[in-house]
C-alpha cells in the first residue's frame, strides 16, 4: 500500500479500535440497528451452533446480517473483521475438525476477548485440538498479515468491509488469498447514492456502518476490476436509523443490509446449461436457495443463465450438482426432465435503489 493509504487507514483505525474496543461495550450502546439489522431467519441448525458460543462473544458481536453460506465441511474460512469471533466459532461448528476457521481483526481489545475462549469451545464442540485461530492486522492487507494467497475456501465478512477506506484493496486481497473456485460471500451496508463527504467523515455515523457504506452500483464495478464474477444477491432489507440527529445528517439517502456471494472463477462462459442439484447439502437437504433468483429443489432440471453454470461447474458446489448443456438427457440423474426455475425476487422493496 502507498504511504497515503496506509496514513488513512491508520489514522481511521485508531477512531474504530476505540468505538469498537471502549465506546461499545455490548449491542445496546449501538445508536442504530446497521450493525443489527437481520436479513432472513436464522435456520434451526444454526441457532443451536449459536447457542454454545460463550455469553461474553456474543454480547460483543456487532454484524448486519447472517453470513453463512453453504457446505462447509471441511472448508478453510476466513473471516474479515472477527471482532469477538462469535461467528468464528459458530462457523467452526459447521466445518467441523477437519476444517479451519481464521479471524482477523485490527482491534485487540475484540481479539482479546476471541483469543480467552479459544479453549473453552473446542471443549463444548468436543474437538481433540483447536480448529480456530486469530490474527491481528488489516484488512486491507491480509498478506502482510500472513495469510497466504490462494489458501482459503470461503472469505466472509460480517459488515466490516464499509468500515474501510479502501474498500477495493479489501476486495482484492480477499481475492488474493481465495482459492481457485473460493467464495466472497459477504454482508453488509449499502447507500441509494455516493455519499458527500459531510457523511462519510462523521466518526459516529461511521461507526455505526452508514458513514462507509458503499453506493450498490460501486460494487459491481469493483468486484469486476478485482477479477471476481459479477455479485449474486442472496438476501436484502431495509435499515431504519430511529436516532433524529444522525436522520437529519442522512437525509434522503437510504441504506439497505445486504448480503452478496463473489467468486474467483474464470471468467468468459457464455453457455447456459441445464442443471440438477443433487440434494445432501446440510440444511438445504432438500432445497437450496443460492441467490435471490435461484432456488434449486432437489431432483428437479433447471435452466440457469451462464454466470451461475460456470459457477456451479468451478467452485465447491461442483460435487452438488449435475450439469449439462440445454436439451441433454437427465436420465442418468434420476430426474424427471422438466424445467423448474424459481426466481425468488426480495420481499423488501428497494425504493430509490
């Protein structure tokens, strides 16, 4: 990084290691519900992995959605922005011993916090030996942290990434250090419009997610300089800032929680294909919702664009489905050849979006 970027980052890193390590002791000292907004319920199998994470973790949690994405046994999973690493711990649940989960974060008074429990879950988990380990630094700089490229499976980030000053370096050392096929697959804040700069230098509004957030169109651009595939909308809703003074500030822009999953994949299909999901994925056994246009039943042909059938075909969801090209024969699947898209559209309306 340039001598500039790293002052910035610096300079804005010592405001949030304070509001994050002293001013916010728990989730009632937020004074908007960003960092709490929810964007779909919380499956069964994943409140019960909550339910072990240690009281003092969760009461230090701050996110703005649910960031879990699918089969995960066995994956490597970084998380961007651990903070007290409720979601490290929930996350290592899910990949089970013989994966990994690593959290990073610039905040030691969060890592403390993280790092005291470490031994207590792998006990409640039942684990012979620790799945989870924690790393001080960046996210803007993940390699000078140590982490290396082309290691993970699944980078997530739980409403950090607006935090950042530099939110395309965030992107593109996610990518460096994602495997072949690996997934971004992150939630956070999203503005109607590019904020002025009257708001996105108000510390507490900063602090709170909404000063850093991103103009959505500014994504897709930036996804698409790193190298990723275009973002897949999972899930989106509204935020709601009920604090007048901070309301005044805003204005007329509108911000919504939303979660979207990236992936390092080659880029230059332009093939559809005809696909069957093959069912066994934990917790979508029988259906899986990918994106808010595709939710696929199991045993059942759908037709998907060529984004998503070079993504099916390339990362770890590859084992988990059939593809073959529009008009091929599914009867060595099992299926019954019909076409069953499903376009699950938001329930929330993004008006001004």
């Amino acid at each position: 990084m340039g001598q500039s970027a790293v002052a910035t980052i610096a300079s804005l890193s010592l405001w949030m290691q304070d509001y994050y390590g002293k001013r916010l002791q728990t989730q009632k000292d937020l004074q908007t519900n960003a960092c709490l907004a929810p964007t779909k319920p919380v499956p069964p199998f994943i409140r019960e992995a909550l339910k072990k994470v240690h009281p003092e973790v969760s009461d230090k949690y701050y996110g703005c959605g649910l960031v879990v994405p699918e089969c995960l046994e066995g994956c490597r999973i970084l998380d961007l922005g651990s903070g007290s690493g409720r979601d490290c711990y929930m996350l290592s649940q899910l990949v089970g011993e013989n994966g990994h989960v690593t959290g990073i974060d610039m905040t030691e008074g969060q890592l403390e916090v993280a790092r005291t429990y470490i031994d207590y879950h792998m006990k409640e988990f039942g684990f012979k030996k620790p799945n989870v380990d924690y790393v001080q630094g960046y996210i803007e700089a993940l390699t000078e942290a140590g982490l290396p490229k082309n290691s993970y499976d699944i980078v997530i980030s739980n409403c950090v990434v607006n935090l950042s000053p530099d939110k395309k370096r965030v992107l593109a050392e996610a990518y460096n250090v994602l495997k072949d096929g690996g997934e971004l697959y992150f939630s956070d804040v999203y503005s109607s419009a590019r904020l002025p700069e009257e708001i996105k230098t108000h510390k507490v509004l900063w602090g709170e997610c909404l000063g850093g957030a991103l103009w959505w169109k500014d994504l897709l651009q930036l996804a698409d300089e790193v190298g990723f595939s275009p973002p897949r909308l999972v899930t989106a809703s509204i935020i709601t800032v009920d604090n007048k003074e901070l309301q005044d500030i805003l204005g007329d822009f509108k911000f919504v929680s939303a979660t979207y999953r990236l992936f390092k994949i080659p880029k230059g299909n332009d093939k559809t294909c005809q696909t069957i999901y093959n069912g066994g994925i934990t917790g979508a056994e029988s259906s899986f919702q990918f994106d808010c246009h595709y939710t696929f039943k199991a045993n059942e042909v759908v037709e998907v664009d060529a984004e998503v059938a070079s993504i099916l075909t390339h990362s770890r969801f590859t084992e988990n489905f059939t593809c073959q090209p529009p008009g091929g024969s599914s009867t060595s699947c099992g299926a019954k050849p019909k076409v069953s898209v499903s376009f699950k559209f938001l329930d929330v309306k993004l008006s001004g979006f």
